[in-house]
C-alpha cells in the first residue's frame, strides 16, 4: 500500500489519539501523510525483487525504529516489505505484529517455481506475525489452501474508499473533460495505475486503436506515473505506440475523483489484482466497469450487471467490450447506477477502519 493510499485508512486512528508513525522510502507523496498528522521515519528499502545490500540495511532500520521508539503494534503492507517488516519488527522487540496482503503472489496463475518459493518467504514470515488480514474472498481461499499460518490468525478485513470524496453528487468531470478537447460525445475510458506492463497497458494501446478505427468517439487516458524502478516499465516507444494508438496519458493525479467523473467507463486491463481500489472508486461515482478476469477484479466487477470481464491479456476481448459499452448509453447508466449501489452497501473506508480498530484491540493495541 502506497503511502498516500494509507492515509484515508490510518487517519481516523490519528484522529482518535494513537501516535501513527510510517517508515517508508522518501518521496513526493509524503506531503500528504505530514499533512494528515503521521510521523514518518525514512527506509532504504528498494523495490528491486533481490538488493542484498539495500535490503540488510534496512532490515536494520526497522529493527533499531522498533527498539527506539518501542512501537506497541507494527503493521506492513505489500509483498516484499510485509516479508522483511515482519521479520524484522519482531528481532526489533515488537510484541503485537499485523501484516495486510495486498495480492497473492501464490495463487494457481503464478509458475509452479515461483509460488513455491512465495509460499516458502510466506510460511517464515508468518511465524513472526499474529494476525495476517486479507482484503478479497479469493486470497482468502489461497491463504487457508496454503496452510502458511493458523486459520485462527487469517482475517478477511476487505478494502474501501472515501465515499465523501468520490461522490458523484459532489464531484463534476467537465473541467478534465475540456482540458482533453473531448467532443460531447466522445466516450472517454478511463484506467489508472503505474505503467508497467503487468498492469495490461501494452493491451489496452493496442485495443484502444482498434476500438477507435471501430468506432472514432472512442477515447482512452490511463493516469498514473512511470515507475523505472520496476522491469516491466512501460519502454517509451512502448508508450509512443500507445500513444499513436490515441491513448492519452495523464499523469500522476491528485484529483481522481474529478478524472474518474470525467469518464464514462472504468478499465483495468491488469494481469493480476488484490482488491482494486481504482474500480471501487470508480463504482462510488456510479461508473461502469471493465476489468480483466482476475481475482481481485472479479469481486468488484459484477458482470454483466455492472460491467464486463474481459481474458486477460485479450486486446481483441479489450477492443469488443469498450466497443460494445460506447455503443449503449443506456447500458452504461444502469451498470453505473448498479455500482453507485453495491459501492454505498460494501465499500465504505469507515466500515474497513472498523474492522481494522477491531483488529488491534483484540490483540491489546
């Protein structure tokens, strides 16, 4: 979980009196944890798969951040952190330790090496955990299939957003969609994420053209930054051919829920999910949904009521459904509508921060 990202779920503890102190890598987006009152301490953890180096050191910070300021709970996030935070919190003296999946990195997609191996980190790290909170019903259904940690230790915590920020009764697109120079019937398709290829980019570019030569309203912007640290980064003639394709890339966002709002449809093309926050943010502010077919996106998309789930990796499935979406408005607003509903009902931040308060005070935090 991003730094930024954390702040809608930690805030109401910050809010209530606990001392919330996040140890991370520096970077732009810390701005926005000082803001919401978060103590921050830096991390040499890089996010290359194997840093021997960078990753001792910072198993090191953690250890002496844990045995300085006497943390009563430490609570990681993500694969490679959550394997080296967890371990490292309990060598720094940490008595109650949470981890939260962000993905399953073992699920049945993943090379039979591989998951192995996943599983192997898993069942070490959570020797030194005492609860491991998972967001979707299928990562639930992989944790227990792997038996890495006792079922007594495994919570389905789900995952939320800030209905008060992505509310569609609040929030106007207009001013996204006039600083695109989008007619007022152009069908804008809207995906956010790093640009990497596992996210489906490559296959979007190249739906987005043939949906376009199909249909000329079409339109699709993906938000998000380029991350060069990953090896899937989008290459920039990657990005010239998206680019060429008609794709228009936006950027890295404060303001999605204006960009969301300006959309008519929301995709994510990813190979692989945890729970997306995009699509539940996307289903706040009653917009349809096109996802791959993965775990994750699954949950979220319920088609064909609120949306469409396409093959993974399918540029062709990718160019039919946005085709097909663009050509029925009335199908688009019910599917919205539906979403808007569903969103109200199961993704409220409010009720996952519950679960969560609930969490650290049945281990005495």
């Amino acid at each position: 979980m991003g730094a930024a990202a954390g702040v809608p779920l930690m805030r109401p503890f910050v809010d209530a009196g606990w001392h919330v102190t996040l140890i991370c890598p520096d970077g732009p987006r810390l701005d926005a944890v000082r803001r919401a009152g978060f103590a921050w301490l830096p991390l040499s953890l890089s996010r290359r798969l194997v840093d021997p180096r960078g990753d001792a050191r910072a198993v090191a910070e953690i250890v002496g951040y844990c045995r300085r300021e006497r943390f009563d709970l430490v609570h990681t996030h993500n694969i490679k952190a959550g394997l080296i935070g967890r371990v490292a919190a309990s060598l720094g003296g940490t008595g109650r330790i949470v981890h939260t999946m962000h993905g399953m990195p073992f699920d049945r997609d993943t090379p039979l090496a591989k998951r192995l191996g996943h599983v192997a980190l898993e069942w070490v790290a959570c020797r030194f955990v005492d609860r491991v909170l998972v967001q979707s019903c299928a990562d639930e259904a992989t944790m227990r299939a792997a038996h890495v940690l006792p079922a007594r230790k495994l919570v389905r915590i789900g995952n939320g957003v800030p209905l008060d920020r992505f509310d569609p009764e609040r929030v106007s697109g207009d001013g996204v969609r006039a600083a695109l120079g989008l007619a007022p019937d152009d069908v804008l398709c809207v995906s956010a994420g790093r640009l990497v290829r596992e996210k489906g980019f490559v296959e979007l570019a190249e739906a987005a053209g043939a949906a376009r030569a199909r249909d000329p309203r079409l339109r699709v912007a993906i938000a998000g930054p380029i991350d060069e640290a990953k090896a899937d980064c989008l290459s920039p003639a990657e990005m010239a051919r998206a680019r060429a394709a008609g794709v228009i890339f936006l950027g890295e966002r404060a303001d999605m829920p204006e960009v969301i709002a300006a959309a008519d449809v929301a995709v994510l093309p990813s190979w692989r999910e945890g729970l997306p926050r995009f699509l539940m943010e996307a289903a706040a502010m009653g917009k349809p949904l096109v996802a791959s077919d993965v775990r994750g996106s699954r949950e979220v998309v319920c088609a064909p009521r609120g949306g469409a789930l396409v093959p993974v990796r399918s540029a062709a499935g990718w160019a039919d459904a946005l085709v097909a979406l663009a050509a029925d408005p009335a199908a688009r607003a019910r599917m919205g509508a539906h979403n808007r509903e569903r969103a109200r009902a199961d993704y409220d931040i409010r009720a996952v921060v519950r679960r969560l308060e609930a969490v650290y005070r049945e281990l005495g935090a």
